[in-house]
C-alpha cells in the first residue's frame, strides 16, 4: 500500500496565494466609483462666531474630511466658524479618492425687528440710607437677564440695597437683544414731624472719685439706643464710673431720629465732718535685728485698710519685721478718708547679764587623714546653734571629718547670744608598732606576652588593699595580664599602713622542646593541561598542636593544602597554637611524559623535523608548530584528521614516504587513551 504525501498546512496556504496572486483583477479607478463631496452650512450670529458646515461624501467607504488638506477627522461637522469667511472642506474615502467644496459662511442679527420693553415697581430709600429696591421685568424675548447702570447681568430683575438717585435698568433676552429703562429712587425721611425726648436720672459721684452714674430713657419712636459724649451706641441708657463734669446724652429711635440733653455731675465729699484717729500697739525690736512690730486701729468710718510709710494699704493693721526707727502708719476708711499716726520703735538687748558657755568632747584624727571630730554643747540660753571657724550656723553641735589643728566653736541661742571655745585636734599615727608583710606568688609570662600574673597577701592588719607600681590600690591582691619586668607590690590596711615588695617576672619560651616536624604530600604539574598551574602540596605537622599553614612566607591559613601551583620551589612554614614555627622547602615537579605520548613526540620529532621542516625547528606549515610539546597535545585532532581520517596522500609531505600501519598505530593507541601529556 501507497503511502500518501501529506503536504505542510502552511505551505498548502502558500500554494493557494501564488495561484490567486497570479490572477489579473480589473483595476477599479476614483472615476469609476464617483467620489463626491457636498456640504451645507449654518450662517453665524452677527459679530458671534456661532457658524457651522455639515459635509458628506458618496462614492465609496471610510470617509474623512478636513478644512486644511492636513487634519482629517471621521465626522464632517465643523462648528465655531467666523461669519463672512469662505471655507474649503476637503474629503477622502478609504481608497484614496479626494473632492474638496468650499461655502462661505453668513452673518445675521437676532435682533432686527425685535424691541425689548422693560417694567418696573420702586420701593424709595430712606434718607441718608440704602435700602430702596427696584424690580423689573421685560417682553420681547425670553431668557432676560438683567443690569443695572451698566454693571454684571444677573439672572433676577430685583436689585435691592440701593440709596435715593437715578438708575438705568437693562434687559437682554437669549439672543443678546437689550431694553432699558431708567428709574429714579427718592429720599423718604422718616423724622419728618418726630421729636424725640429724652429724661434723666442721676447719681452724683464722690469726691476725687468716678463712682457716679447717669441712666437715661427718651420718648418719640421705638428701639432707642443712646451716646454719651457723641460715643458709640450701646442698647442701654446707664452710663456708670462718671467723675464729676457736664455730659450730653443722646437718644437714637430705630429710624435714627435724635433726641440730645445735658446732664451735669457736681461731686459730693464723703469726708466732710469725718476724723478718723489712728491708735497703735508697739513690739520695739531686739537690738540689730528686724523682728519689732506695730499694730493699728481706726475709728471714724468703717471698712479700713491701713498702709505704712505711704506703702500699699493692706486690710489689716499689723506691720511686722521692723527695725528700730520712725513709722508713719495711715488709715483710711472706704470712703477715702485718711488718718495718721508716727510711732517710734527703740531697741532692746536680749543678751544683757546672759553668758553663754560653751563645752566639747574631740576626737583627734589618724596622721594625714580627716577623720576626727569635735562635739559641742552650750548654756545660757535656749534654741543653739553652732559654727566651726565662722562658718555657717547649724542645729547640730558635731563637726566631723575633722583633720589636726586649731578650731573654734560658735554657740548661738534664740536670742542672738553668742559663746565661743577653743578646740586643737592632736594626729594620732595608728602605724606606730606596726609592720605590714607582703607575701607573692608569681605565674611567669611566656616570651614576647604578657600572660604572667602576680598574687599578694599581707600581714600587719586588716581589710587590705594592694597596688602595682605605685598604682591605684584594688581589693584584689591578684594582677594579671602582666610582660617580663620587675614590680612593686604595695600593701595597705585598713589603717593605712603599708608594706611593700619587688618582684621579677622573667619571661619563659613555649617553644623550648618543642620539635616539629613537617611531611608533604605532592602533586606534580602536569603541563598542556587545564588549570595549567595544577600542581599541589598537602602538609602533615607532628610535634605540637593548633598548626596553621602558610606558603613563601605569606599569611598563615588553616587548611594545610596549597592548589594552583606551577613546577618549582617552595617554602612551607608550619606554626602551632603557642606561635612555635618551622619551615621546609617542598619542590613540585614537572610530571613525566605519558608511554604513549613518548612515542607520539618521537615519531613526530622524526616525521616534521625532516625534508622542508614543515611544522618543527621554528616552522609553521598550516599553522601548526611542534616544538613544543603542548601544541601537539592542543592540535591532536588536527593530526588525526591530517594523519589517520584525511587524505594521507597530503600528510607526510612529500618526498617522504606514507606512514606505515606501525605509525599509525602510534597516532590512534595515543589519541584513543586520551590524548594528553601523561597518557
């Protein structure tokens, strides 16, 4: 059976476009399709740019049309078009036909023949004020708006706020068409026969004094409101704090009718026939002290308040914290009225016939320190108080932290009387007999460390503390973190003494005995290989623990294996975990040729190096050079292609002889083991 062909859907559809493609269509031309662009217009409003054209085409699809030839739109209405201005509308359908039309656009006016006549109804302002109105209405149209002297036209015909004076109202319907109407608004004065009257009720203020009060109410009108002085209106008619003087009040009825009189305020003295007798009690004050006082009383009036020295009066009469001296102490009543009275304050001595005795108990203070103390007491009085050398007075009579010397002690009783008493404080040395032993035990540091460490005890006392070369003392005797060197231990109790002792730390070696040993483990670099630097050093240590690892003096490493590396010398130095080192040179070596690339070389030594020398001693025939080992391994599939699957007849070059089976062998055994250097 017949297998069918089956051909691609793809090429199938290729097939069928070249066999139409090659068919011949008649060409159907703009002529024969009668592409044609009409248009009608809308005339604009006279000075509006309010004109349109409306274009359409037929003959054909995909109409577009454009008033420049350049910007063609889908729609064939144009709107917003100036009157008196001829237009081109260009049009095109989808196959490229073109027609063009031009039309000129008209002007008309809305208004001719319409007249727009304008109503109105006033309402008159009241004099000096705005508030009359006008309100309008108009025929000859519809959609009025309205102005007024020529100002925005709005929506409503009433305009309102308006003073007495003449104004022009204008009308304009939808169309723009205007009306006007002028309107004069007159004055109605509202006070025209109206008198207003005010009357008045007076208190009449004191003396020196703006306590007085005028209240006023007024008759002819409603809604008063009333001024004094030609002030601001208030609601009320009372006008309070008047001093004694003329004042004129005026009344203001709601339609600003006034009525105006004149109110005259005489002062009235409330301390006419009025003494008032100031009488005192005294405190005189102790002797270079403030603590005197006065106080007074009045009679002659109520509600008094009292000042001293033509200071601030106060309600009340006593005045404390007085020197000796002259007091001038004034009252006065509430209405005013004054009274005066001078009052001499003496002195009194509260210390004369007292003796203040003073006694103290010491303790003298330890050599070089401030450690002692003085306690004092007092007689003659009650209520001391202390002080050491002038110094500040305090309840207590102890003064501690005392070094040796002379001091003196202060008493003071409540009354200022004062006691002193001389007090030397003697230094007691507590070293005297005693002789502090320190004891060390020492760690020695390794060489070039500071690991060493110092511990100290001590006898001679108590509650030690222990320095290092003169350093601050610790509560510790241990020091650590210490290099070789000679030390100073210092001891010192509780008392102060102290003891000390040298000591010499004398640096030891780590590496003393210590012998380690180095074994390599090496792989040679084998050449035309990838990476070409693939020699190798693995280092085993023996003699200590911690080694790390480092090659030609570079920086130690954990791992003890060194990759990468090209035939030669190197110095591998190995140090454990007290730094103890040792170094031994390690040579990584070219590895041998391979059997089989022996033979390789040699039979290529023998066939290149004879007759032209094509590709040894320096030749390059196609490219190739085989003096060096690596270009044969690089190029063994060149060779085998020249040498094995080529034409042979190019491969050895004539006059040699071809290559005998016994040659080719040596190609294809080395080729077929891998073709490298050490196969």
């Amino acid at each position: 059976m017949k297998k069918r062909l089956l051909l691609p859907a793809v090429l199938v559809f290729a097939i069928i476009a070249i066999i139409f493609s090659c068919r011949h269509e008649p060409v159907v031309t703009c002529a024969d399709i009668n592409f044609k662009v009409t248009a009608v217009k809308t005339d604009a409003l006279l000075n509006h740019n309010t004109g349109s054209i409306t274009a359409s085409a037929t003959g054909g699809s995909g109409f577009e049309y454009s008033l420049d030839n350049y910007h063609y739109q889908d729609t064939g209405y144009f709107a917003g078009l100036v009157p008196l201005e001829t237009y081109t509308v260009y049009g095109r359908n989808s196959a490229g036909c073109k027609d063009s039309v031009s039309i000129t656009i008209g002007s008309y006016d809305p208004c001719q023949g319409v007249t727009i006549t304008v109503t109105t109804t006033k309402q008159d302002a009241t004099q000096n004020q705005s508030n009359g109105s006008i309100t309008a209405t108009a025929t000859g149209g519809q959609g009025f708006t309205y102005s007024i002297n020529g100002g925005a036209f709005q929506a409503s015909g009433t305009f309102s706020n308006l003073a007495a004076g003449s104004y022009n109202i204008t009308a304009k319907n939808a169309n723009g068409c205007l009306g006007t109407k002028q309107v004069t608004i007159g004055a109605v004065n509202p006070c025209a026969g109206v008198t207003v009257v005010v009357t008045t009720t007076k208190v009449q203020p004191t003396l020196n004094q703006s306590n007085g009060s005028i209240t006023a109410s007024a008759t002819g009108g409603t809604g008063f409101t009333y001024s004094i002085n030609n002030g601001t209106f208030q609601s009320s008619g009372t006008f309070n704090n008047l001093a004694a003087g003329n004042y004129t009040i005026t009344a203001k009825n709601s339609n600003g009718c006034t009525g105006v009189t004149t109110v005259a305020l005489a002062a009235n003295n409330p301390c006419a026939g009025v003494t008032v007798t100031v009488t005192t009690t005294q405190v005189n004050p102790t002797t270079g002290q403030s603590n005197g006082s006065i106080t007074a009383s009045a009679t002659g009036g109520s509600g008094f308040t009292y000042s001293i020295n033509n200071g601030t009066f106060q309600s009340s009469g006593a005045f404390n914290n007085l020197a000796t001296g002259n007091y001038t102490i004034t009252a006065k009543n509430s209405n005013g009225c004054l009274g005066t009275k001078i009052v001499a304050l003496g002195s009194t001595n509260p210390c004369a016939g007292v003796t203040v005795a003073v006694t103290a108990t010491q303790v003298n203070p330890t050599t070089g320190q401030s450690n002692g103390s003085i306690t004092a007491a007092a007689t003659g009085g009650t209520g001391f108080t202390y002080s050491i050398n002038n110094g500040a007075f305090q309840a207590s009579g102890t003064f501690s932290n005392l070094a040796a010397g002379a001091y003196t002690i202060t008493a003071k009783n409540s009354n200022g009387c004062l006691g002193t008493k001389q007090v030397t404080l003697t230094a007691i040395n507590p070293c005297t007999g005693i002789t502090v032993v320190v004891s060390t035990t020492q760690v020695n540091p390794t060489t070039g460390l500071t690991n060493g460490s110092i511990t100290a005890t001590a006898t001679g006392g108590t509650g030690f503390t222990y320095s290092l070369n003169s350093g601050a003392f610790q509560a510790s005797g241990t020091f650590s973190n210490l290099a070789a060197g000679a030390y100073t231990i210092t001891a010192k109790n509780s008392n102060g003494c102290t003891g000390a002792k040298a000591v010499t730390l004398a640096a030891t070696s780590p590496c003393t005995g210590v012998n380690i040993t180095i074994t390599p483990t090496i792989v040679n670099s084998v050449p035309c290989a990838t990476p070409v630097n693939n020699g190798s050093i693995t280092i085993a240590a023996a003699g200590s623990t911690g080694f790390t690892y480092n090659n030609n003096g570079g920086t130690y490493q954990t791992s003890n294996q060194f990759a990468s590396l090209a035939a030669g010398s190197y110095l591998i130095g190995v140090k454990d975990a007290n730094g103890c080192t040792k170094t031994q040179t390690v040579t990584v070596a070219v590895a041998p040729k391979g059997a089989k690339f022996t033979l390789m070389r040699n039979l290529i030594t023998t066939r290149c190096s004879n007759g032209s020398g094509c590709h040894m001693n320096g030749g390059n025939k196609a490219g190739y050079n085989f003096d060096n080992d690596c270009s044969i391994v690089t190029n063994w599939s060149a060779i085998n292609g020249s040498c094995i699957t080529g034409q042979l007849s190019t491969m050895p070059i004539s006059p040699q002889a071809p290559l005998t089976t016994a040659e080719k062998a040596v190609i294809t055994n080395w080729i077929n083991a891998g073709h490298k250097y050490t196969d």
